[in-house]
C-alpha cells in the first residue's frame, strides 16, 4: 500500500464516519496525507486529520479521532490504528499489504514517482540564457544543472514544460564580440570593454579560414562579419558544451527577433491598454512603481532608442501569448534587481504576479581541489568554462553536486571530494547502491534464481525491509513536493537516504541463497524489493539528469 493509498483509505473512513455521525460532509478536504513517524515505534503511518476536522465539525478531535481509527481497523491492509495525544492517529500496516507496495513499483517501472500533481500547467523554464559571446562558464553551470533536473522533474509532476535559452544577441555586446574577434584577427589588442581570452583567438583565425579576404573589407563591414559568423560559431559551441553535459532546450529564443518583428511595439502597445505607460522628459515609461518596484523603468529613451527593459517586457508578453501559464526565470546572483521589476512588468500587463511569474535567484559556485581555488581558464581568460568543469569531474559527478544543493545558497565544490570513490561522496553514495544491486540481479541470474511472477509480500517482515519500503513509497511525494517548491535537490537528498536504507537492508538481509540451499519464498520477495529499489534510484537519478550505472 503506498502513502498516497493510505491516505485516500483514511480519508474514506472520515467520509464514513461524517455520514455514520449526520456531520457536515463538505468540511471533508479533497485530499490528505499519512506523513511517517519520526519515531518508527509509534508505527507506520501518522494521520493529523481529526485534529484537523474536529472543532470545525463541532466533535473532540481525540473523540474523532477514535471513531476514525474504529473505521481504519476494518480497512484492508491495516493491522492497528492507535490515538496518540490531543487525536494523533498512528497506523501500523499489515506486513502484507506493505510489502505490495515492491509489486507495485516494479510494474510501474519507469512511471513511478510520475503524477499528475501539476497537470494543465503550462510552464516556460528560462534557465541558462547565456550571452553568445564566450563559452559556457561555471557561473552558468550551477543552473545549467539545476534547470534541466527542474524540467524533468516539473514534466514528471504532470506539467507540460518548455525549456528555453533566451539569446542576447541585440545590443552594445554583440557589437563589442564582433569588434575584438576583428581585432584579434588583425593582432590587435582587444577594443576597451571588449572580450578577450584564448576563445576570441580562435574564433578569429576560424572565421579567416571561412571569409578569406574579408580582412581586405572596409573595417565597420569586415567587423559586421565577424559579428554576425561569430556569434553562430559561438551559438553552436554554447549548444554543444550543453548537450554534451545532457542539457537540451526546447527553445533557443533569439532577442533580435523580438525587434525584427515587431513584438517590442505590440509589447507596448498591450501596455498601453492596461493605462500603464506613460509619456514624461521625451521618454515613454512604464509606472512600475504601482506594483512594488523602486522606481519607474524607461522603454523608449528620448532618443527614441528602446531599452533593455522593453524587450524584457516584450519577451514576458510574448510567452504569455505563447500560452503558458507560468514564466519561471532561473538567473543569477547578480540579479537580484531583476525580481520586482519583473513581477511588476507581469502586474502591468494585467496578470497575477504571484501566480504567472517566477523568479528564482542562484548563488554563486566557486570550484577548488583540495581546498585552494582552481586555476583561471587559459582559454576563456579569466572564467572556468563548462567543457573545463566536465573533462575534469564528468557529467555526472558535475550535474549531482550541483542539483544537490539547495540555490539558497553559494555553493563550493571540491573536484577531489567529488570524484573520490568513497560512501562520503553523495553522488558515488547513490550510485553505488543501483550498481550493486545491479550486481546482485546478475549473480540471482548466473544460480538461475528468479523472483518469479507472483510476491507474497507477507514475507517482508524484517524491520530493515520495513525501513526500505516506507522510504520507497515515499517516492512519488519527494517528486511532487520538489516540483510545487522549485527545489531538485529535495530529489537527491531522499536518493542519498534510500541508498543508505538500501545498504542497512543488505548487511541486515541477505537475499540470495548459498550453496544448496532453496529458493524459497523470501528469497523471491526479497528479489521484489530489491528490484523495487533499482527502479526508483534510476527514476530519481534520471531525474537529475545523471546515470544509473550497472557497474563501478
């Protein structure tokens, strides 16, 4: 039985007990949950619901509370139901009934974990939204990790996502990209507040080979295209360091398009009908002030010149119009000014900022190795790139230390602890616990033992397969709760605790047999659970975007 049966169980006893006991049916909530005892003695569920319904419906809750567990004890699958203080409901399940629960992750397979928690939203994911002017660096790597866990595990909680790169390729910085890949095409220093680093180099001698002559062009046509070759070069390495890190977008959204076709005007012509713009200093503003921002923001300078800000307004409008029902934005620390002005571009348009824009701020990741700071990047000058932070540590040692984390905070990763092949690397921790079970089903295959086709889930009795199969039913809450809070590295927390759990199980039990011993009944339900086990570590890891291996 997993949680979320126990709890529709308990839910239909209090709708048994309101209409045994003529009370008001419509103060029964939709739905409710069965959290676990810290203390497991105190059993193996714990309800809260007549605490919750008891005064609203004019009964003691520790008097519901009995009624209600006089209900559970004739439910299936339920052994005992205890009070416990002020109307705490404590329930033991029948070993059979949870030892089903293998049965049941094992058919669902790759489904399991999955619901439909967030289903009929459709959210837009920004996340990474590099310049393309450099490589991918460390300071985009963190939410590289953490936005694509977050897409997955937002998809697998029902909700129809769109992950997408917004392009910054409209302004003063592309500009400034073509300017130093044409001066370092001619042995030029870099144009003051333009880029620098082996990369810039490189590009330029590529983008000789590719426009021979183009050296002998007048310098503001030559420089337009190195500009224009330069960032396609750049947009395509930026795409292939994230691919090869197992990142993939949907969208790749190019800023330029939002003033080629004209949607910085309609943007603000949509404005305009929510009477939020206005005309002062020979600029056009919008009165975001109205909802919470510092000060007003311009969009058309006097100049007649758009800002940065009116394409931001543009970009909102156009997913909304796109029909998405959530824009979440992942961005950096450097971003924190973003917030405010953000929602309140949302308000002016006459949405919910509490509903229909999210702003997520990520803290800054620094990388060392023993603990002293890794070197500079020689190529990009003076960043660590992606490609760098992969070649050194891997894709999946990458991904997991920077999805485990909570974005809450700045975060230091160190290359030796997290390659080390110990159990005080998290990443190796999980891991390690899928390739060892991996192991065990290829030994139980070589003695051609087989869990067969039928559990008897009575079995399952020992307090450690009792341990492990909570913790796994716990999956499918971990998933959504990680969804509805933005929070991926909820995911792999509980992965480190079920690995935990699953090791304590497998020095406490042992699951094949030795020598001429029998296949016995334990020893298939004991296969069940450890196939069970196998199939939410590689959900979750899956998840994270990171391998189950079969082997280490």
């Amino acid at each position: 039985m997993t949680p979320a049966k126990l709890a529709q169980v308990v839910l239909d006893a209090a709708a048994a007990v309101f209409a045994a006991r003529g009370l008001d049916r419509s103060l029964l909530p939709d739905s409710t949950a069965v959290e676990r005892p810290r203390n497991p003695e105190h059993g193996d569920y714990a309800s809260t619901l007549a605490l919750q319904l008891g005064k609203r419906a004019g009964v003691p809750p520790r008097e519901l509370a009995g009624a209600l567990a006089e209900e559970l004890g004739r439910a299936p699958g339920i052994k005992s139901v205890e009070i416990a203080g002020p109307g705490f409901l404590n329930i033991r399940l029948d070993p059979a009934a949870a030892g089903q629960l293998a049965r049941s992750i094992v058919e669902a397979g790759s489904a399991y974990g999955r619901s439909d928690r967030l289903s009929g939203q459709r959210v837009d994911l920004e996340f990474v939204s590099a310049n393309p002017t450099g490589p991918i660096h460390l300071g985009h790597t963190r939410w590289a990790a953490v936005g694509d866990s977050l897409r997955r595990i937002l998809a697998a909680a029902g909700a129809e996502v769109t992950s997408e790169h917004y392009v910054n390729d409209a302004g003063a910085q592309i500009d400034k990209f073509g300017q130093s890949l044409y001066a370092a095409a001619r042995g030029e220093p870099a144009p003051e507040g333009g880029y620098a680093g082996e990369y810039v180099a490189e590009i330029a001698q590529r983008l000789l080979a590719a426009h021979p002559g183009v050296l002998d062009l007048p310098r503001e046509e030559a420089e337009r295209v190195f500009r224009d070759s330069g960032y396609r070069l750049m947009l395509d390495e930026m795409r292939a360091s994230l691919e090869r890190f197992g990142v993939h977008f949907d969208v790749w959204f190019s800023e330029r398009t939002l003033h080629d076709s004209g949607a910085v005007e309609h943007a603000l012509d949509e404005l305009r009908k929510q009477g939020h713009v206005y005309e002062a200093d020979g600029a056009i503003w919008l009165r975001t002030t109205d909802f919470g921002d510092d000060k007003d923001r311009v969009l058309i300078r006097s100049n007649g010149e758009k800002t940065y800000f009116a394409a931001d307004a543009a970009y909102y409008i156009n997913k909304r119009e796109r029909g998405f029902d959530k824009c979440v934005y992942l961005l950096g620390a450097d971003h924190h000014g973003y917030v405010n002005r953000l929602r309140a571009i949302a308000a002016c348009a006459g949405d919910d900022p509490d509903f229909n824009i999210e702003i997520l701020i990520g803290q800054l990741v620094n990388l060392v190795r023993g603990g002293v700071p890794v070197r500079l990047s020689k190529r990009a000058g003076n960043i660590i790139t992606l490609d760098e932070i992969v070649d050194a540590v891997g894709v999946d040692a990458a991904r997991y230390s920077l999805a485990r984390s909570s974005t809450d905070s700045p975060l230091t990763l160190d290359i030796e602890e997290i390659t080390r092949r110990s159990n005080d690397n998290p990443v190796f921790y999980v891991q390690y616990a899928h390739a060892r079970i991996a192991s065990l089903l290829r030994n139980a295959g070589e003695l051609g033992v087989d869990r067969g086709r039928d559990l008897d889930p009575g079995q399952l009795r020992h307090d450690k397969e009792n341990t492990l199969l909570k913790r796994l039913g716990e999956f499918p809450a971990v998933v959504a709760t990680a969804a509805e809070l933005r929070e991926p590295h909820r995911v792999a927390r509980y992965l480190e605790q079920l690995a935990g759990d699953y090791h304590r199980f497998y020095d406490a039990c042992r699951v094949l047999p030795q020598g001429d011993e029998p296949v016995t009944d334990l020893v298939r339900a004991r296969l069940w659970l450890v196939e069970a086990t196998r199939v939410v570590l590689a959900n979750g890891l899956g998840l994270l975007g990171v391998s189950a291996p079969e082997r280490m």
